[in-house]
C-alpha cells in the first residue's frame, strides 16, 4: 500500500473542501427535489450524504479523472431505477478512469 503523507497545501485543500461542504450542507437543508436549481445545483450533484457538491472536488481535477469522480458522487446519491442501482453511472466513471490511464500512459512512453 502506498502511504501519502500530507503537506502543508493537502490539509489547507482538506481543511478547504471541508469547509465548503459545511456551509453548502447548511445552505441546502431545505432544498428539495422540488425547490432545486437544475442548473447550478442539480440534485443528482448535491444529495451525496457528504454533503460535497461533486464540482467543489471536480473542479481540482483532471477533465478526466474529475469526470469520473462526479459520476461516482452521482452513483452513490441516485435514486435506484426500478430497485436497481444505476450502474451506468459505474460504468461512465470508469471509461474516464480507462481514458486518463491512456493518455497517462502515451506521455509516460513518448
């Protein structure tokens, strides 16, 4: 296993992201499906129990990795169809997951 010790800039990040997920977890107390914003705010972005708006992680990211975080947000806050989780959004994730490894690999080997 790989240990990642964190420096100075981790925890200001951590403490940072905590801190927005704090205050958006206040603001949208009552927020409901109903009362939402579908542009700035979708529900399927914001319901993670975290609290964690997907693009307040996203935005620190890779296109592609980014990318594949806000769909596992979004598999872990969505309403199952029919019983069933929606594993699409498993499976979006994992083709940014499969597309940054790629492009990793053709700058790792010219």
């Amino acid at each position: 296993m790989i240990q990642w010790k964190r420096s100075q800039a981790d925890e200001k990040a951590i403490e940072r992201i905590n801190g927005n997920a704090e205050r958006w977890h206040q603001a949208t107390e009552a927020v409901t499906p109903e009362s939402s914003d579908n542009v700035n705010h979708p529900t399927h972005y914001t319901s993670h129990p975290s609290g964690i708006e997907a693009i307040e992680v996203t935005r620190w990211l890779s296109f592609d990795l980014g990318n594949a975080v806000k769909y596992i947000l979004r598999f872990s806050a969505a309403q199952p169809k029919g019983g069933q989780p929606n594993i699409e959004d498993l499976k979006k994730a994992r083709w940014y997951l499969d597309d940054e490894i790629k492009r990793l690999e053709k700058c790792q080997h010219g």
